[in-house]
C-alpha cells in the first residue's frame, strides 16, 4: 500500500507540472498543442491508473480480512468503500469548478501555465497532501 502511495505522489506532480515540465523540455507555447506536455500528462496518468490499482488491491484484501467471510460485513465494507470513492469523485469535481486557486496558491502560478494548468496543479497538490494523511489515518485506525 505504502508503493502505491509513493506512486500516486509521483503521478499527481507528473500530472499538475506536465505542462511545465513539457515546456523545460522545449514545448513551444505559442503552438496549439504542446506535444511533450501532452505526452508527459499521458505518462502521469497511467503511473496514477497503476498506483490507484495497488491501492485498492490492499484496501480490498484488507476488507475481507476484516469481515472474516461474514457476508453482512463484507457488504456493510463495500457501502463504506463505494462511498468513499463517490466522495472523492464528487470532491474532485468541487475542486475543478473553484478558478481562483492562483490567489490561493501564488506560487503555482509560472510562465507555462494558464488558468486551467494553475487549478490542476493546485489540485494536484491538495491531492498529495491529502493522500499520505488519510493513508496514516487509515494504518493507525483500524
């Protein structure tokens, strides 16, 4: 579990700075499409598919772990489970509608990046901080 969160950290800062790093690597910003921001985005997202997917590999094992083959336990886990997952989606989707994150946060604001680059490494960022919390919550919890 502790990989897959060392993963999903190395993909949200691949996924928030794609654009910058596509830039540092010599993307033109006055063209349309910045091919290597889009192929360093395309990266981020399958190193964040793959660490969600170990993730919720030990999360899963941990559930039947807990329920001890007890079918209502087993079932009351995935209501608490799907909930959360409905919860981050229904946060991340709260999250890309705020467009003031460049008051919030100066820093992220850089030559590269736009308004919707600024928001999605804003998000980025509140994700990192957010994933290692939960995940200690989560090991000194239960």
């Amino acid at each position: 579990m502790f990989a897959g969160v060392v993963g999903a950290t190395v993909a949200f800062l691949t996924i928030g700075f794609a654009k910058d790093i596509g830039y540092a690597f010599g993307d033109n910003l006055s063209e349309y499409t910045q091919h290597r921001a889009l192929i360093i985005f395309g990266i981020g997202l399958w190193m964040l598919e793959i660490s969600i997917n170990m993730i919720d590999a030990r999360c899963s094992d941990f559930r039947h772990d807990l329920a001890s083959k007890d079918q209502p336990k087993i079932r009351l886990a995935y209501q608490f489970f799907l909930f959360s997952m409905a919860v981050r989606n229904e946060l991340g989707y709260l999250g890309a509608l705020f467009s003031r994150f460049d008051v919030l946060l100066a820093f992220t604001v850089t030559k590269a990046c736009d308004r919707f680059c600024i928001n999605m490494k804003s998000i980025s960022i509140f994700s990192i901080l957010l994933l290692p919390l939960l995940t200690a919550v989560a090991m000194f919890c239960v």
